[in-house]
C-alpha cells in the first residue's frame, strides 16, 4: 500500500490530536460498508498489519487492500485508488 501525500496529512492530523489524550493511540485503517475509514486504537486486530510511515505507526485491516491511500477532495474523504 501506497500512502499520497495528502492522505499523509489527514492521518498525521488525527494522530497528533489523539496521541495529546493517549501517547500510545494508533490509527486503524479499515472498510466499513465498502468505504475506508479509520479509528483509534491501542492495538492491531487479528490479521491487521503493521504499517511504519511518516513515523506514524498504522494498523490496516486486510481487506482494505492494495493500491494508493488517497484523499478526494471533498472533506478529506479517505480512499484507495488502483496503482
């Protein structure tokens, strides 16, 4: 998986805001209703991997597959695009 420089940004956003509340949050990237989100949490669920970017430590479920984490331009919206 692929990580777009404004996908960077979205994920950075989020993990400097959470880790103010707790140092040890990561963010999990997943699909929910075919659309890819994210959450917080303390660990990875089973069969997540473990993903190290921009010092940022990721955990993404397996079905959210392989290609280019990216924004749209609307609010942010995370989505993978086809490489």
């Amino acid at each position: 998986m692929e990580i777009s420089e404004t996908a960077t940004e979205v994920l950075e956003r989020a993990y400097d805001a959470a880790a103010r509340f707790n140092p040890a949050v990561k963010i999990r990237v997943f699909r929910r209703k075919g659309e890819i989100q994210t959450g917080f949490t303390d660990a990875p669920e089973e069969g997540d991997e473990v993903v190290l970017h921009e010092g940022m430590i990721l955990f993404v479920a397996a079905d959210v597959g392989e290609g280019l984490l990216d924004t749209t331009l609307e609010h942010d919206h995370l989505v993978m695009k086809q490489v």
